[in-house]
C-alpha cells in the first residue's frame, strides 16, 4: 500500500490481511528482503480503525491506552506508564513521533497531533 524511508529503516505499510504474506514462514520474506537491500525493514499493516492502525505502526511497542475521543478534535493520546516505552515512541527531538503522526495523516486526514502522556 505505501512505503517510507525513516532513518536506518524501510517501513513498509501493507494491506489489511496481508501481513502473514508478506512476512512469509518464521519471517523469511523479509529476512531476504533486508539482506538483499542492506536495510532493516519493518511492515505495518493498514487498519481502518485507526487506533489499531496506530498500535500496527508502533508494533512491537505497546500502550496501556490510545485515546481518540479528547476533548479537542485531531488529538490522539498514547498513554503509557513505562518512560522507556514513551521514550522511544518519541525519538530523539520527536523524530519517530512527527514521522508516525506524518504516516496516520495520510490515511487518517482527520487526525491533527499525536500525543505520549
């Protein structure tokens, strides 16, 4: 469905359904993928609810709660006790959080900010 370039890492966003495919047996296809291009590779799989389409994306880390319903319109809450989790949802100077809310807007117009609290 799409694909981004972010740092050291080809993120490739799939079809709702595909990700069995596209990963192969015990991940092989992109295992072969990232050995023949020289990159590390990570697929995300498209959802039309966009709070699971928002944990896909920041699989394999995890949120205790994804808020949509804030009192302000567009804003989207991560909520999470662990500051490691949060820390790396964020990036150095919100590189991975500008580049997540950059990736939900696309499909998600709607969606203004995305917020870790």
């Amino acid at each position: 469905r799409d694909f981004y370039d972010h740092n050291d890492r080809l993120v490739f966003i799939i079809e709702t359904g595909g990700l069995l495919r596209a990963l192969g047996k015990d991940g092989a296809n992109v295992k072969l993928l990232s050995e023949k291009l020289r990159r590390r590779l990570k697929v995300a799989e498209f959802n039309p609810d966009v709070k699971l389409f928002i944990r896909n994306l920041i699989h394999p880390l995890k949120v205790a709660k994804t808020d949509v319903d804030t009192p302000e319109p567009g804003i989207i809450t991560l909520s999470d006790e662990d500051t490691k989790t949060k820390g790396l949802i964020i990036g150095a100077k919100a590189q991975n959080l500008r580049f997540y809310e950059r990736v939900v807007q696309k499909y998600f117009p709607e969606v203004r900010e995305i917020r870790v609290v």
